[in-house]
C-alpha cells in the first residue's frame, strides 16, 4: 500500500510532501522518501526505515530546499524494509524516481544493466526503472521520451513519478494497473497515487486512464496516451470538505468512521421514495439493463468480499436471483461457463483495488449483459469503466480496517435486491417492509452507538485474551468473517 507525492511549483514543495505523506499513512508503510532539486539543479534526498515522523525529522535536522520534489511510503514486496530499499531511487545523480506496483520482469532487465555497468544497490523492482531512465537520458532522450520507452519495458503494473536535474521544473509520470491522479493549482501542479494527498492545496484533480503518461510544470499539464499522443482528460472538483480527512476530537480514524456511519448510511440510501428514484441510483439505463438479469457475478477482495457473500443470501432468497461470489484475484484464472443474462457486480471501496480491475477486464466482451460497480470514490477507475456505478456516500475512509465503507455497501446491495426482486415477484408488502428498514437503519445504528459506555466496560473481559473465535452460519457467516478480519 505504497504512496506517491509529487509537485512541480513556484514556492517550496517540501512541507507540501511531507503533508502529502502524512495523509496517506493509513494505506501502512515501513519506510519513507523525499528527493528535491534545488537551487543550483543538484538532487537532494532523504530517506528513512520507519514512520515518516523520521524523514520529517531528517529534514528538520538537515533541510533540503526545492520548488520541485517527488516523496514516497514504501510497503517492501521486492527486498527487505530498509532505508536503503525506500524510495526514492537514483541513479548517476541525475534522476530520481517513485513507483508503486510490482515489476515482473525485473530481474532479466536486472541482468540487462549490471552486464551495461549499472550498480544495483538495493533489493527493489523499482531501482531497475530509474536506470533504464538514466540510460535513456544518456543516450540524449528528454525524460518525457525516456519515460515513455522505458515503461514500453516494463511487465507488471506501476504508477512512477520521475523528476530530472537537466530540466528541474517538471515531473513526469505514468500509470499502468495502478492509480495516478494530478491536482491541478495554480503556479503549481502536483501527482499522487490519492487525491487525499493533495487536499490541502487543490480541489481540482484530472485521474488519468490506464497506460497513461503526464508531465506537469508549475504552470502546466500536458497528458499523453500511450501511444504517445497528446490528450485531453476530464477535469474533476471535489467539493468534498478537507476536515474529513481531519480526526477531530476522536482517538484514531476507525472509531470516528464507526460514528459517522448513520449519516453515511443516510447519505447513501438518498431517502428514496419509490423505486424510480431507487434504480436512478444505479446510472441511467440502469432499468433497462435489469430487465434482463437472470443470474448476478460478484468480484470483490476483504471487506467488499464479505459484503458481497451477504448479498448472495439477499439476492437468492428475496429476489430469487442466481449469484456466485468469488474473490477477485481467482476470477481470471479458470475457465468460466457463460450463463446467459448474467449481470458482473464489482465491489470496491476505492475503486482502484487491483485484482478487482483485472477481473473486470479480464471478462470477455459477451460474457455478461453489463457491468455494475459499487465504489466509494467518483471517477476511480473502475467507476469510469464500468456500465453502471452506485456511489456509496461514506465519505472518506482513512482507517485500515473497513466500517462505513462495509455498511454503505451492504446498502447499496440491498437496493440492488429491491430493484431486481420487483421484476420476480417480491411481494409489496416485502418490498415496503425493507425499504422502510433502509428508512430507519440510521435511526437505529445511532441508538447502538449510545451503548459505547456499555461496550467498552464489556471489553474489559476480553482485552487480555489470546485467541477469539467469531461464529456465524447462514447470512451471518460472512458477518463472523469480516468481525474476525476487524479484531486480526
């Protein structure tokens, strides 16, 4: 769960990565980075093994000045968590580099560059990409071109962030598999692997689309496809406030998301009046397309997984809809039988989870009569490439460990049961029963949270325990599973 910040501007970027980092810290990490290049063109770096309260201590005791920077937190795939290992690389004082993802073929290309006089230092995939840059900018290339070559290179998936001391007002970046969006300012623009990084200084962001490349200067963005042409990509303002991302007066994230789920749920059912209202959740076209579902396909990792086992019992036995569950990372390796009228559900909080969008187009064009998304983040990935999308309204999510983003979802899955369940014969009385419980959930998760005293005094029985068991059968069997992921 690695971060990328980046920025290109006319002041000092420094405290505005630092910033960056500390807002992607609930993706976890193990180490963190920052390279700048400063007044007189030269690279400056600092890393650290550790929190980034200790790279921000390293810049406090030694501080690096730079209008341009790239800042990274690592979580160790390739090589051992290590000041040595975290990010950023370079190579031959002439060009750094951040990458999130994971590099296939790292280990021929390697080969490749100790046998052309390259020292690798570290144990990373990603210290292979910086010096097939550096070799690209020896042989004469702008780092746009290098860029653009190398990652014609590279097997796996990546979002990279590269600055250069020949031309130190830029940054350029490229995504495969992995998200990258910019934030737009102005004398200043910016990358991150999360809008969440860039709050602070921008509401205005454009999420480039898969095989991508950028290259942003303070005052200008130019996007490329991968076949190198130039593009116009939609600009996007998020109006959602900046203090969301804030604690407040509560200890950690995940028990102030516990508490803001009434509204999230609230937010989400939209208070839906009738069933018009309820399908123009799901997009335009959305009735016509369930006119024709006689069989659901749901793909989902963790949490969203769990939430989608529970809509497998409400589909079938409310709405009389065949459903398979599967986890998304086994989707694309077995040989499917096509079942006709087959809706592709895909959950996912952030809408980028990885192993969720290779399923999603790893599905062959006539396998499913379309494909619906439920997501937490608007123009995320699979939102953009799905045919339906339902929006959960949770607000932003920073604990690790999922609660309203689990909740909103299991709405949304109930409304997609009440949408197909009026077209076989779900009785009104039925249909009005769960949209009047839809109503009132807010209600009464407001009055469970009033117990917290009670909970609290109830965990004292527990603290000291070793082992737990979480027990549930039937609907209540994904239920028990996702209680034990929380207390894991």
């Amino acid at each position: 769960m690695c971060g990328i910040v980046a920025a290109a501007a006319r002041r000092e970027v420094s405290e505005i990565l630092l910033e960056g980092l500390r807002r992607l810290e609930y993706r976890g990490y193990d180490s963190a980075g920052m390279a700048l290049i400063d007044s007189s063109g030269a690279l400056q770096l600092h890393k650290r093994k550790g929190k980034v309260s200790e790279l921000e201590a390293a810049q406090s005791d030694s501080p690096h000045h730079g209008k341009t920077g790239i800042a990274h937190t690592r979580w160790a795939t390739h090589g051992e968590p290590s000041q040595v290992n975290a990010h950023p690389h370079l190579s031959g004082d002439r060009v750094a580099l951040v990458h999130n993802g994971i590099i296939e073929n790292h280990a021929e290309l390697r080969e490749e560059l100790i046998a052309a006089g390259y020292e690798i230092l570290s144990g990373t995939d990603t210290e292979v990409i910086v010096h097939l840059l550096h070799r690209e900018l020896e042989h004469g290339a702008s780092l746009f071109d290098a860029m653009r070559t190398t990652v014609g290179r590279l097997s796996g998936a990546y979002a990279l962030a590269a600055i250069e001391t020949s031309k130190p007002s830029q940054v350029v970046g490229a995504r495969k598999g992995s998200p990258l969006v910019v934030g737009i300012g102005i004398g200043e623009n910016f990358l991150a692997s999360d809008q969440m990084a860039l709050r602070q200084v921008t509401d205005r962001f454009i999420y480039l689309e898969e095989g991508d490349l950028v290259r942003i200067t303070p005052s200008s963005v130019q996007v490329y496809n991968e076949e190198g042409e130039a593009v116009a990509r939609p600009r996007t303002r998020i109006s959602e406030a900046v203090e969301a991302a804030d604690k407040g007066d509560f200890d950690h994230y995940m028990i102030k998301e516990i508490y803001e789920q009434p509204h999230a749920l609230d937010a989400t059912f939209g208070g839906a009046a009738n069933y018009l209202q309820l399908e123009e959740s799901f997009g335009s076209g959305a009735g016509a397309m369930f006119d024709r579902v006689e069989n659901v396909q749901i793909v989902a990792c963790g949490t969203s997984f769990h939430a989608g086992m529970v809509a497998r019992y409400w589909l079938e036995e409310l709405a009389g809809v065949a459903c398979e569950v599967e986890v998304a990372s086994e989707f694309r390796y077995r040989k499917r039988v096509q079942h006709e009228g087959t809706l592709l559900v895909a959950i996912s909080q952030s809408g980028e989870t990885a192993d969720t969008l290779a399923a999603l187009r790893n599905a062959a064009e006539d396998e499913f009569i379309g494909s619906l998304v439920l997501s937490n983040v608007d123009n995320s990935s699979l939102v953009r490439e799905c045919d339906l999308v339902f929006l959960t309204r949770a607000g932003a999510e920073i604990g690790v460990a999922s609660t309203k983003a689990f909740t909103t979802q299991l709405v949304g899955l109930l409304m997609l049961t009440l949408a197909l369940g009026r077209r076989r014969g779900m009785s009104e009385a039925r249909q009005q029963e769960i949209l009047h419980a839809l109503r009132t959930l807010p209600s009464y998760v407001q009055q469970t949270l009033k117990l917290d005293g009670a909970i609290e005094r109830l965990s004292e029985d527990f603290i000291h325990k070793r082992h737990a068991l979480f027990l549930g059968r039937g609907i209540h069997y994904p239920i028990a599973m996702e209680g034990a992921l929380k207390l894991k």
